[in-house]
C-alpha cells in the first residue's frame, strides 16, 4: 500500500508521523513532490492533489475513503474506527474537507 502526502501541511506531517507505527500492513509514505510521488501521479492517473491519495491494489482513493482505507488496517483499537465506513460518502469527504480546512486549528 501507497501513500501520498502534501508534506508542506504540518498537520499532515505530523499525521503520519504518529500513524506510521500504528499500522499493520507494509506501507510506503511519498510526499507529493517527491520523485516517486510525482511518478505514482502520473502513473496512476490521480487527478485530486488536495487530499491525501491512498493507493492498494492499482486502484486510488482519496479523501475520507484513504483515511479509511488506512484506518482499516491500522492496530487496534484503532482498526474500530472502520465502522465509519457505514456513513456515507459525502458526508465522509465533507467531515474531511472540514478537517483539511481548519487544520491549523488542531
């Protein structure tokens, strides 16, 4: 699994940070600029660069479905988080996107 990060987001810096040795399966970090992120961008077609992209099995997911999507397979009790995954979609980005904006507050 791929992750893709903006790692001019302090926030999102910080983020990964705590949740890297959280998570259960082998997972790769990339910064956006990086040689390799700007590589798995263009490959993978990803057109959303405002979000963090998560990437598993050839198949990309931004927002909050990649936050999910990491969550899953995170340790527990953190893992429990899942059962968000009831909510649907919109509800999950808009919460995201909330986030994202007032990042600075957190």
């Amino acid at each position: 699994m791929k992750i893709i990060y903006d790692d001019s987001c302090s926030f999102c810096c910080m983020i990964v940070k705590k949740t890297s040795s959280l998570i259960n399966k082998k997972y790769n970090f990339y910064l956006f600029k990086s040689k390799k992120g700007i590589y798995l961008i263009k490959k993978h077609k990803i057109k959303f660069k405002n979000s963090v992209v998560c990437l598993e099995d050839n198949k990309a997911s931004h927002k909050g479905e990649a936050v999910l999507n990491i969550i899953k397979n995170m340790k527990k009790p953190y893992s429990f988080l899942y059962a968000f995954r009831i909510l649907p979609n919109w509800f999950i980005n808009n919460l995201y996107m909330f986030v994202a904006k007032n990042r600075h507050l957190f």
